[in-house]
C-alpha cells in the first residue's frame, strides 16, 4: 500500500485499496506541468490540416486511425494504412512530426536506500522528459515509412549529478506494399525493412506496441507502468531486419524474416546507441514469424494469433570472434485483441503471452560449473554455497489489457502483468554474506563484508517473479494531446511479497503514481 503523508495540508485519494498521499507541494508541481499543457493545447488548431505527419496525408482526423484517438493503438483502417506501406493519400511537402512529453511521478516509499536522492532522483518533480521526431509517409505510390527518432532529456547523469541528454533511433519500418482486390479477393502484400521484430505489425499486442506511454529515463520512474514487465521478442531492438508480410481477404495475416547486427550499410538503424550497447547477432540467421486470423462484423473486429523469434547473440558485443560465446534465445508467443468502435464509444481489450526460453553459451556454461554464487553470497547458515548459476532460463510473461474511451476524449484503462520464471543464482543480487553471515549493503559495515546486497532493485530469490496492476485515467483535451495519471500497484517483485532484497523492501513499496502530458504535431 501506498505510503500517506501525515502533515498539515495533505489530499488523500483513494483507489480501491490503495492510498495515496499528495502533498500541496507536490500538487503545485503537478499543475505546473498540466498548466503547460493547456496552454499549449489552447494554442493548436485542431482542423484536419494541422494534424500530425499521417493525417495531413490523408486528410483524416485521428480517430480514423487511432482507437478513440489513442496513439499508436489501430484501427481497421489504421491497420490497412500501415500495411499498404503509409501510403494513402498525398505526398506532404515536409513529412515530419514532432511528440513531446513531460511528467511527475511519486515513488510509495524511498526511506529503504542507502541514497534516496540517487535511487529516486526526480522523485515528487515534474521533468520535461524529451520527445520525437517522426519522418515518413509516403514515397511512391507504393514506398512508404515510419521513422522515429527520439530524445531522452534525463538518459545520464555525471559524476556531479548533473544530467545529459541522449537521442538515438528508435523505431524504423520502411516498405513497399501493394494491394489487389477482385470479387472474390482482397490481398495485400509488402516486404519491411526495420529495425525491431514486431515494429511491423499492426496490432497493439505486439511486442514493439503494447507499451506506448513515453516517460523519461530518471531514476524515479523505475518502476511506474513502463517499467513492468511487457513480452518482448528475443533480440530487442536496434538490429536490423527484412520481413515479407501478406493479409488476406481480411482474414489470414502472416509474416516472415530474418534479423542481423544493425552494423555497416544498416548502422543508421542503431545510431545514437555505442557498440556496447547495440545488440550484436551471430550472421543472419535469426527469424522472426507471425501468423493471424481476424475478423470483423459492424462494429467489432477481433485478432487471435501467435509469434516468434530466435536470436543468436554475443555475449560481449564488442568480441563477435569467439563462436562460443552466443546464447541463443527463443520466444514464442500468443496474443489476441477485441475492438468495438462505435461513436461515442470505444473499447479495446487485450491479451499478450510470451515464453522466452534462454540457453547460454557455451563458454557461459563452461564457467558455470563449480562457480557457485557469481556475487559470493552463502546460505543463510553462513558456510553452505549457493547453487551454480542456470545453463539456461525460461520465463513467462502475461499482460492483459482494457481500456475504453469516450467521445474520443475521455478514457481509462486497466492493465494486469504477471512475470513468472526460473530461479537462477546467477540473478541473486542479495544474500548471506560469508565474513559476517547477514545481509548488508554497507561495504564499511561490521567485519568487513565482502558480499555485497542490493537495495532498492535487489533480487534475494533470485527468481524474476513480478506481478500488480495499472490503472490509468486519461482526457484528451485535443485530438493529439493527451493528459493522463497512470497508479502502478504491485503484489510481487523480484521473486517476493515482502523483503525481496533481503533488507527490508516490500514489493507494494514501489507502488507509483505517475502522471503525464504528451502532444504531438
């Protein structure tokens, strides 16, 4: 449970079990950032010519698009644009469209951290996070793209604390696509060229999709809802890849194709990221399937389907020589999406599964024999070894979704993820500490420990287990601002209810409040 505040002057707001205690401090900062927002938004025309980059090529107002105005979520009509290649409708003479974002997050309870101020910086402070620039549309009459480039305002701090910004691609699909319809036939077809496996798909339980609310990179927002578990796909992004794609008769949707290290001719699909920290692949042989059925009748459409992804990856990105040292990592996964779309109302429901089976390398394996605790804890009787690390992992993650909009204005949503997978010492981050038999994250403490716990994000169990809701209420004052408040609830963390890192930190302590403006135009 959230932790309340006591002091004179205090608003309490309640959410079913949960309270939340919200300083006059902490409001003022709160309307400073929603002030900035309405200003703005009182500002911008909202005639279909001033729309972003996609509605002005086609002269559609957003909702033709996007459900109840919600970006990125699809529409029929939103899925057929994405799949003819972004190219309905007319060229724009400067394709571009820019997304800014700014927030205020409230973290439950900080008191449990050697450095609060580290751990939660910008913890009860509104912070302009950064934003996008998107490039694209159409081409030719069959070449089309979507190109976006993103800036994070808080991606690092130096050694005096001061913070640095960052910008680096982040989503690229460019295509070419072409459409045939006869009486008894409707097909599309394209190839994709992108940087991320499930960029290219147009349904929003995708792994690429499923997450959309931008929130700065700041310690504070560790754990509101963008930090919770999401399936994701085995290679992640900023790699490099080329699917071909088919829909049929509005009914059969499948997808092939093969991804590769964004190196050489494809570096732009990873600028802004060093070779740390791209993503390096074995060769080219690491595929990505997805397969469909839908259907629609009047006002609702309905998506089942499954996909997957292998990826071969270097353990150290910067040695790609040693064959010995790629983890292969295999995910399939199983999704479905109702949509009802009906003005005023709007409803979309959604399911996500993934199971992520890692198998490490070979050199990996090699160490782990005998190794024990990679970090050096103990039992808890202070003498008995922990058991060697996991030649391989498997994890489970499930994330439901509901979310309903009214007037394309005012909406809510109501979110469930569950993380569940293998215990593995390798991912113990706290534990018994040899020399002094306790759990201590003090280096200067009794004895002198030399193992040392985590606090805050530490792992005692070392089982990834993870679990809560998220409830969100959002009002778009405008058809491409959204103002919003996300409470992010957890029930289990790192493996635990209660004291998952072993000094004292309970998993309803990261409970967050979380609350954002977001434009785009």
């Amino acid at each position: 449970m959230m932790s309340t505040l006591h002091t004179g002057g205090t608003m309490r707001i309640t959410m079913r079990r949960f309270t939340v205690g919200v300083s006059r401090g902490a409001l003022r900062n709160v309307a400073l950032v929603f002030g900035v927002l309405g200003i703005s938004a009182s500002m911008l025309p909202i005639d279909a010519q001033a729309l972003p980059l996609f509605a002005r090529q086609t002269g559609q107002n957003c909702v033709a698009c996007h459900a109840g105005g919600q970006f990125p979520e699809l529409t029929p009509y939103g899925r057929a644009f994405k799949l003819t290649g972004y190219t309905i409708g007319d060229r724009v003479a400067v394709p571009l469209s820019v997304m800014g974002y700014a927030s205020y997050t409230k973290v439950s309870d900080t008191s449990k951290s050697d450095n609060p101020a580290a751990d939660f910086a910008k913890n009860g402070k509104p912070v302009i996070g950064g934003g996008s620039v998107f490039a694209g549309g159409k081409i030719t009459d069959n070449i089309g793209a979507f190109i976006q480039w993103t800036y994070d305002n808080y991606a690092a701090q130096g050694v005096n604390g001061e913070w640095h910004g960052h910008s680096s691609m982040d989503n690229v699909d460019i295509r070419y696509a072409d459409r045939f319809i006869s009486p008894k036939r409707d097909l599309i077809f394209g190839v994709s060229l992108n940087n991320n496996p499930s960029v290219s798909d147009p349904w929003n339980t995708a792994s690429a999709w499923m997450q959309y609310v931008p929130g700065a990179g700041v310690p504070a927002n560790q754990f509101n809802d963008a930090a919770t578990p999401y399936p994701g796909n085995s290679s992640g992004g900023n790699v490099a890849g080329l699917t071909a794609y088919m829909y049929l008769n509005k009914l059969l949707y499948a997808e092939l194709g093969e991804y590769r290290t964004a190196n050489g001719v494809f570096s732009p699909f990873s600028m802004g990221s060093d070779n740390v920290g791209t993503t390096h692949l074995q060769g080219s042989n690491n595929p990505y399937w997805r397969l469909a059925l839908t259907h629609e009748w009047g006002p609702h459409n309905i998506m089942v389907g499954t996909s997957g992804n292998i990826a071969h990856i270097y353990d150290d990105p910067t040695d790609t020589s040693d064959p010995n040292s790629v983890s292969k990592i295999l995910s399939t996964g199983l999704d479905a999406q109702y949509q009802y779309i009906l003005d005023p109302h709007t409803i979309t429901a959604q399911l996500a599964y993934m199971r992520q089976r890692t198998n490490y390398s070979a050199n990996t394996v090699a160490g782990n024999a005998g190794a024990g605790s990679p970090l050096g804890f103990v039992a808890a009787d202070g003498v008995t070894p922990l058991a060697d690390p996991n030649n391989s992992d498997t994890t489970n993650t499930f994330r439901a979704k509901l979310s309903y909009v009214y007037q394309a204005k005012y909406g809510g949503s109501l979110a469930y993820f569950n993380l569940t997978g293998s215990t593995n010492t390798a991912n113990q981050t706290s534990g018994y500490d040899p020399t002094t038999g306790l759990i201590t994250s003090d280096p200067n403490g009794l004895l002198g420990a030399t193992a040392l716990s985590t606090r805050v994000n530490g792992n005692l169990s070392g089982n990834p287990a993870t679990r809560g809701f998220t409830y969100e209420a959002f009002w778009m004052p405008v058809q491409y601002a959204r103002v919003g408040v996300q409470y992010t609830a957890y029930s289990k963390y790192n493996g635990a209810t209660d004291n998952y890192d072993g000094l004292g930190r309970n998993a309803s302590d990261n409970n967050t409040l979380f609350f954002y403006v977001w434009g785009a135009y």
